[in-house]
C-alpha cells in the first residue's frame, strides 16, 4: 500500500509526457533518436585518445562495439570476443577491453550485470523512475528542478520512456558532456558538446 504523497508522485510521473532533453543537449543519433543493438548488455565510457571525444562502448550478445559520442559515428568493431575474458561478469571489477583507439585499456560497463553510470554533473542530474512496472522513465533534470518539486518542463523532463525493450543503464560519461541510454535493443544518446 502506498502513501498519498506517493500515490500522488507516482499520478504525476505518469502524467508526464516524453519530451526531447532541453537545450544545450542534443540528440547524437540522426535521423533516428538511437543505434539498434541488438542483445545489449551493458555500456560503457571512455575518452579517444586524438580526439578527446566522449566514446560509449557497448557489449551486446553479437560482439562489442564503440560509438563517438559527439558525431555518433560507429568507430570499432569487435564481433568475437572472447567469451572466458572479454564480458564484464568476467571480471571482478565489471570491466572489458577496449577496442580501436582504445584498445590496451579496460572500461568498466554498467547494465545487465551491475555497475553504474554517473548520475550527476555540473547541476545536471539523471533519475530512473518506474511508477509503471516494467517501464523505467529516464528524468533529466537542472538545477534544483525534481520531478516532486518542479512542474514538467521547467526544471524537470521525461526524457526517455523503456516501454519496448529492457533497460540496462542511465548516466553521464565522466567529462559530463555526455548522457546515454541503454536497454536491450538500442542506444540512445546525447552530447552538449559544441562540433
């Protein structure tokens, strides 16, 4: 049983439209708002060593593989790991091995099998809700804006809803200029980074 305040929480989570993350964030992924991957499994972050762009690499049941976060281009490619060492319930600390620019370094993955993203950054903050079991909603919110205390839109947004596929993991990549998505289908990502 849950509690008026609640309820009332949970009316207004569910009230809440999608709606695109505010300004300076824009989607990375055109024209669709994400890459198919099929079998995710987890996602994680690293820096391009020339470049200085945020990477995600992601783990799925079809190999790994390693996007720019910032021009969404998908950079290595990695179709046969191996299955005794390169997934993170292989290792104690939830990492795997990189790949291309990368490779030699070790990037710790959140999703199926644990770990965690950050949730915060320079006053903005990330939140997984699930006022409507199985479904998460991801929140992206500035400031003191919370979905309990500020109205939708201003200060608070619905910003991703996983109501097709399983989620995996939500967060910011270490440098903040990130934010990404995961469930068991797709990759959804935003930068704030200026081209």
């Amino acid at each position: 049983m849950i509690t008026a305040y609640q309820q009332r929480l949970r009316d207004r989570l569910l009230a809440a439209p999608e709606v695109p993350a505010p300004e300076p964030w824009r989607p990375v992924f055109q024209p669709m708002p994400y890459a198919p991957v099929g079998g995710l499994l987890g996602i994680g972050f690293a820096t391009h060593p020339d470049t200085g762009h945020d990477l995600v690499m992601v783990v799925s049941h079809d190999g790994h593989g390693l996007f720019d976060a910032v021009t969404g281009e998908k950079i290595a490619r990695d179709r046969d790991p191996d299955p005794e060492t390169d997934t993170p319930d292989t290792a104690a600390d939830l990492t795997c091995p990189g790949l291309g620019p990368i490779a030699g370094t070790r990037v710790h993955i959140a999703g199926l099998f644990g770990g965690g993203l950050h949730t915060g950054t320079d006053g903005w903050q990330v939140d997984v809700q699930t006022p409507e079991w199985p479904n998460e909603r991801v929140l992206l919110s500035n400031g003191h804006g919370q979905f309990h205390n500020s109205p939708h839109g201003e200060g608070w947004w619905h910003i991703f809803h996983s109501s097709y596929s399983t989620f995996r993991a939500a967060g910011f990549s270490p440098s903040g200029e990130t934010l990404a998505v995961a469930t068991s289908s797709d990759l959804t990502v935003w930068t704030r980074h200026n081209p």
